[in-house]
C-alpha cells in the first residue's frame, strides 16, 4: 500500500476520532454544568476534516442537533471534504 494513504488515512481516523470525542465531552459537561467546549473548537475540528465524526457524535450524543448552523454546516463539510478526497484519489495523490 501507498505510505501517502497510510498517512492521510491515518490522521484522518484521528481527527474524526478527536471531533467526536469533543462532542461526547461537551454533551457531558452541559448535563454536569460544567465549563464546555467553545462552538469555535467543535467547528474547527470539523474544518480540519473531523466532520464526520464531528456530525457521528452529533447525533449520537443528540448534542448540537436544534442548533441550525451545526445541523447545516456539520454534513456540508463532511460532503466538501469527501469530496476533496475523492478528487485526490482521481488525480493518484492519495494511492
């Protein structure tokens, strides 16, 4: 296999991993009342293509769900960033 896609497959596991643990992490500091996740670090963590498991632990942790910008923006960059990948795929830069 292309060390390139070990690589990039790799960090992507790693990045939806850490978003949907941020998810879970602020969903149980709002039950505790406790200090939460700012919006802007879940986004980011989206951003750096951890929207899938930004928009996983979203739904699985029914956290965020009635907040517009995050039901919308959440799968549209999970979309965006399939997509990214998948043109890289085509162009042989990921395998």
């Amino acid at each position: 296999m292309n060390p390139v896609f070990i690589a990039v497959l790799g960090a992507l596991l790693l990045l939806n991993l850490i978003s949907f643990l941020l998810m879970w992490h602020d969903k149980r500091c709002a039950e505790k009342n406790q200090r939460r996740v700012s919006e802007k670090t879940l986004f980011l963590s989206a951003v750096l293509f951890g929207a899938f498991g930004g928009t996983l632990g979203m739904f699985v942790f029914r956290h965020k769900t009635k907040r517009w910008r995050f039901r919308v923006f959440f799968p549209l960059m999970m979309v965006l960033q399939a997509a990214v990948l998948g043109y890289l795929w085509s162009r042989g830069v990921l395998g």
